[in-house]
C-alpha cells in the first residue's frame, strides 16, 4: 500500500484554515535526506475535485522535497496554470494563460477547433488536468529528496482513477483529453527553461557571492563580519534544512537572482534596475534600503534589540498572561511608514503590535470568547506553527493548505468574489489555485529580488557583532562603542565582577549580557526539557530555532514569510469575497505538550485563532520576530510588498477567468 506523507497542519483540528521559510538552502550533493513520517491514507477522495486531489500531491511532494520556498512557490503556480489551462481549453468565455499563447518569447502551440466544448465536457477537463499535473510533477521532483515516494502517490492517483500513466502522447487533433493534458505539460516544462530560473542547472546562483566569511555559530561572538550591513553564511556541525534533509554545513544563499524569473502579474513598471559588485539585479517593488549600522544607527540597534527582547518572552514562567482571542488581536487598521510609526507600531517590552481586536464577531454577531494563555505558550506555539515545522509544504504551501480549509468549510458558499451562481467544486479550486499560486510566485519573486540585492544582515549575525562592540549608551561607562548594544536594565547590561557570568579568571567582565531565551545547550530532551529565559552572554545569543537550522540561508530584508502572508490573505479575501474566515474566525488546536518540536510545550491547551485572513497574515508576521529570524524592519516592508503584489495578481488572474 502506498503511505501518504501529511504534515501537523493537515493531521492537526483546523477549523477554516491551516510561510524567508522555509527559509532554507539550495541542496548540495552532499545531502542525507531524513526519513519522512508517513501514515496510511486512501488516495481518490471522490468528495474532492480533481485539481485538489492533485494539489495535494503537490503539496506532499513539496513535503518530500528539500525546502526551498522560491522553488516552490514557482511549481505550485506552474502546476495550478497548467491545471487551469486544462480546465480552461474546454470553457468557451475562460482564457488559458501559457496554453496558445507566448510567455517571454516562448509559445505554445494550441489549435481550439480541436476540443469540443459542446455537451459534458467535464470528464475531458478532468483527465486532461490529471495528464497535465502528472507530467509536471513528473518533471519538477525528479531530482527532489524523495522522488520514489512523489512519484508512487501520482502513479497511484492516476491508476485509482483509471488513467494509463504510461500513455505520453501528445497528439490531441482527434480531440484525446490525455494527450492535450501532456501536450500542456510540455508547454509549461519547456517553458521553464527560458523563465530564468535557472532550472537546467539545478537553480544554481549565477554571480552571486557573499560579502562576509561565514559565522561560525557554535563559536562565541562574530568575529568574520566585515561588511557590517551585509548577510553573513552561517557555519554549523550539522545544518538540516526545515523539511527535516541534511544539507552542507555551510548553505549558499538561496535564490538571490530571483529577480530574474519571469513573473506572473509583475510588470515593468514594479521593477527597477539596480546595480552592486558589478552586476545587474533586477528589483521588484523596491522598498528602498533598509536602516545601516553605520549610518542609521539608532533604528539599526532598536530593531535587532527587539528580536533580543521579545526571545525574554519564551518562557512561561515570567507569568505573564495575555488575550489571544480575536477580541484582543487582530484588526490593525495601519501600517508604520517612520521610525517613531515603527516604535509606536510594536510594543517593544511586551511584545504584539497595534492589534485593536473586534467587539462582536460580524457573522455569527456575538462577541468573541478570551482565551487567556501564558504569552510564553502563545509566542512559542507561533513561532513554531507558521515555521511549519519539519515536515514543511514551505510558506507559499501553507497558503494553499489555508486555502483547501477554507474550501471544506460548511459555512462556504463557493461563489467567486461572493457574488454570483454557486460554481461546482472544480472550477472554484482550479481558479483559486491559479490565483493563489500566481501571487506567491509574484511574492517569491519581489521578495527575493529585495533580498539578492540588499543582502541585509540576520539578527544572529548583528546582535553578536554589536555586541562585540560593546555598550553605546554611556561613554563612562566601560567598554563604549557608540555603534554597540543600548543598555537597558533588566534586559540588556554589563557582566559586573561578582556575576556568575563573569568567568573563572573575569574573562567575562564588562561584556554585554542579554535576558533572553537560552538557547538550545540548555535543552538536552526535547520531550522534557524547556531552555527558559535567563542571562546569557550576548556574543552566544540564538534565536528561537533548532540547533541544526538557526537562521534561513538568504537575506532577512524582506521577510519572505511577511510578503507571502500579505500577498495570499489579499487573494484569499478577495476571490472568497469576504475578508473573514467562514462562520468569523479560524482556529488551530495546540494540546499540552504535544506541539513544540525541540522543547516541551506548550504548558496548556490553546488554540490559534484569526478572524479575518489578514490577521492570520499578520500572526505570521509577528512570529518571525518571536522565532528571532527577522527584525520589525524586515517585517512591515514585506507586508507592504504583499499587499500590491496580492491586488495586482488577483486583477490579472480575474481577467482570464
């Protein structure tokens, strides 16, 4: 029997819903895949429409695939446009997107007079769906970490559907639905090799180098950054990407050229052509140059000592108890454009941001129940939860898991944009599917083009080197940098002569210490153990992260996971007609210590709850800061980003419907 592989997020009770991301490297041929987690589970769900029995393939051969959201994000859409040509090629008012067209300078042949679109044409649309979503799939995870699984989960969807898997032809002028569907595959295939990914050579970087020697993570301090605004590769005894593969221990930059792919609803008028360490990056959406040490230093050292301060609340022994409910979060009516907006924007001591929350939940017209919780539970399980944890679909496969939720809610009424006849459930997921899978590849695409060319710095990386430089707030006050760490007591001070971090011979003093999570060499059992919050010498300071994966390999600015969010919960409120989740609110379940993955926890039972799509964005957002990967300024441009990339592709997407 073949086992389908299912991440927490599909396993997991969703009510309505399920993110630089998998933020993870470009595999080397020095990878050991890990054994992926598998459980038994019938194929064919005659309940589903095609286009979702083959979304969900793609979603678990992304599962079994090295986590690379870029990629990714290009083969969801791929996949989804050639299920919507397929879909399309037999519906007289639809137009198809690659199939009879010419995408950069590619074309792709279609002769219409061949189909016939007159009677029942459904069962044509989906055969030719499935030809074209196999051959597709067929091709992009060839060289993936577990093709054999991938691929056995397709030959059986195919076989249980009573189609001959080995038929390849692509003569389809006596109007066969298999070889059409195969003819489209080929059309998408071949046209990936003129998108400028880069695909024939495995999505190798071109030019790209970094500008600064590795940091040697498990070593104090940072010793190797030079150029201080710049990222900085990380080296670890053992790095193992967040879809659970071993990779080599010091991953290259995934996908800083990415500007270079041929986008979807992007156009020349959201790119521009910048230049760095003579070569041209091609830059979308630019959001402008993010705060530099040396220049903007004030707004430098705030927003890598909010990561620092905020990793002070993964711990529930502080007692802090907050709302988690939609009656306390969610609801931000703005976004900050000023350094003070930006301060005003996140609570730098508590942490969470200028959430109001709703009174009454608009759809059932009643208020919404509080759900009081330890912030140490909620900022832990956040993290963890849009992190996607190790058997992960990478952040623009979430949204697709969101999206399939959403679908299966009784409460939905699948009319398109809310307005109109009740479609059937094909065509709603195949033009869901397109929508979606056209904005996270625009999103993958803006987003990385920002990162290839600012190739902005990781908090790991400057809240070490800053440290190293020492205090910047009094100049009598020893070792004063006035480009290092601002005091701040109770969170940020001087190693004294009589702390126990001091050093057997002093070695210690006067150097900065943080109260701060502690890190994972204070976690021995994961099933037991929390590491806490407590004094730590700075120069050892680690984000909220396994120790075998610590920080994505690519730049922070922008925040992949904050433009992906943006982008899809603009799709999502736009194509379901509604910005609220069915019945008002979507929620995960967490149980007592059955969810975290390298610590215990949570101490309670608590559920993740959004409202509206937006809030579950910006919950994503908000965790990126918690997990110590991003800084709020790597945050709110993504967000920004994500919200015209999301309009643009679903206007685009609309006009071929």
């Amino acid at each position: 029997m073949i086992k389908l592989l299912l991440p927490v997020s599909i396993l997991a009770t969703l009510v309505g819903c399920g993110g630089d991301s998998k933020d993870t490297p470009t595999p080397t041929t020095t990878q050991t895949p890990s054994e992926p987690t598998v459980i038994e589970k019938p194929i064919v769900e005659p309940d589903k429409s095609m286009a979702r029995q083959w979304n969900e393939v793609t979603l678990e051969a992304i599962r079994n695939d090295y986590a690379r959201p870029t990629v990714h994000a290009r083969n969801l859409f791929h996949i989804s446009a050639a299920m919507f040509d397929a879909w399309s090629s037999y519906e007289q008012r639809a137009k198809t997107y690659l199939l009879g067209n010419t995408l950069n300078e590619y074309q792709c042949d279609f002769d219409a007079s061949n189909i016939s679109v007159e009677g029942n044409v459904y069962t044509d649309q989906e055969t030719a769906i499935s030809y074209a979503a196999y051959r597709l799939i067929e091709h992009r995870f060839e060289k993936s970490a577990f093709p054999h699984e991938t691929m056995e989960l397709a030959k059986r969807l195919m076989t249980e559907n009573e189609y001959d898997y080995t038929f390849t032809g692509t003569d389809y002028s006596e109007g066969d639905a298999r070889a059409l569907g195969n003819h489209i595959a080929s059309c998408y295939i071949s046209y990936g090799f003129t998108d400028g990914s880069n695909e024939q050579n495995g999505y190798e970087n071109r030019y790209y180098k970094a500008a600064n020697e590795a940091l040697v993570v498990n070593k104090p301090g940072n010793p190797n950054l030079v150029h201080v605004d710049r990222w900085q590769p990380l080296r670890l005894e053992q790095y193992i990407d967040q879809a659970g593969n071993e990779v080599s221990q010091q991953p290259d930059f995934l996908s800083p050229e990415w500007g270079e792919v041929s986008g979807f609803a992007l156009t020349n008028e959201d790119r521009q052509l910048k230049y760095r360490d003579s070569h041209e990056f091609k830059v979308f959406m630019d959001p402008g140059a993010p705060p530099s040490l040396l220049t903007e230093t004030d707004f430098f050292q705030w927003n890598f000592e909010l990561v620092s301060i905020w990793s002070s609340h993964l711990d529930t022994a502080d007692g802090v108890m907050i709302d988690i409910s939609p009656n306390n979060i969610g609801n931000i009516q703005s976004l900050p454009d000023t350094e003070s907006g930006y301060k005003d924007f996140y609570n730098l001591l508590e942490g969470l941001d200028a959430s109001q929350g709703y009174e009454i939940n608009p759809i059932t017209n009643q208020p919404y129940e509080k759900q009081i919780v330890p912030r140490g539970d909620y900022a832990r399980v956040l993290a963890e939860f849009w992190a996607d944890g190790p058997d992960s679909e990478t952040p623009p496969g979430h949204w697709f898991v969101i999206f399939n939720k959403v679908t299966d809610h009784p409460m939905l009424e699948r009319k398109i944009e809310g307005e109109g006849e009740v479609v059937t459930k094909l065509e709603w997921d195949v033009k869901g599917y397109f929508s979606l899978g056209g904005t996270m590849h625009d999103a993958a695409i803006s987003a990385w083009s920002v990162k290839g060319f600012y190739d902005y710095i990781r908090p790991v990386s400057a809240i070490r080197y800053m440290a190293g430089l020492g205090q910047s707030t009094d100049p009598n006050l020893p070792n004063y940098h006035e480009q290092g760490l601002n005091l701040k007591e109770g969170l940020i001070e001087l190693v004294n002569k009589d702390d126990e971090l001091a050093g057997a011979q002093g070695e210690h003093i006067n150097k900065i210490k943080l109260y701060t999570w502690r890190g994972p060499d204070h976690i021995e059992d994961s099933f037991e153990d929390t590491a806490g919050v407590g004094w730590i010498l700075a120069e050892n300071w680690w984000p909220y992260q396994r120790p075998t994966f610590v920080t994505p390999p690519f730049a922070g600015y922008v925040s992949g996971h904050s433009t992906y969010s943006r982008a899809a919960s603009i799709v999502m409120t736009k194509f379901t007609g509604s910005e609220f989740f069915p019945g008002g609110m979507s929620e995960f379940k967490v149980e007592k210590d059955n969810f975290l993955v390298f610590e215990k926890g949570p101490s309670v039972d608590l559920e993740l709850q959004w409202a509206t799509y937006q809030d579950a964005a910006d919950q994503c957002s908000l965790s990126r800061i918690w997990g110590g990967i991003h800084p709020p300024v790597d945050d709110i441009p993504g967000r920004k980003m994500g919200e015209k990339i999301g309009t643009n592709a679903f206007e685009f997407a609309k006009s071929l419907f």
